[in-house]
C-alpha cells in the first residue's frame, strides 16, 4: 500500500484477514507464516499510530471544553 493513501480500515481489515486465514487453516505453511506475521504486525503497528493520533487529537479538543454538570 502507499503510504499517502493508507487508511485505518484497510489495515484493520488486513488484520482481520489474516487473523481469519490463521484461524481456519487446516495445515500450517510455515513458509507463508512469517511473511504474513511481517504484514500482520506492521499493520497493528499502523492502526496502534492512527489510534493514538486520533486519541490526542480528540483530548486536544476536549482539554478546552468546560465539563457538563449533571
């Protein structure tokens, strides 16, 4: 994938698949394993980064925000 056009949503979808492929495998291809771990992790590593921007982001905005008294 291209760095500019990645999105939080193919990444978590690429976890899933592969997560998926895993899980149902009937015969484990250990010539395919690492390669596909590579992918799994870099992706968790893409989707942890977008997730932790997003959280800043979002404590930024609330940080100026009085708290609602209920």
């Amino acid at each position: 994938m291209n760095e500019q056009t990645e999105t939080f949503k193919q990444h978590y979808q690429r976890l899933n698949l592969i997560a998926e492929e895993l899980r149902v495998q009937t015969e484990p291809d250990l010539d395919a394993l690492v390669g596909r771990v590579d992918e799994a992790l870099a992706s968790y590593k893409f989707c942890q980064a977008r997730i932790d921007a997003v959280k800043k982001l979002l404590d930024e905005k609330m940080s100026g925000l009085d708290p609602v008294q209920f």
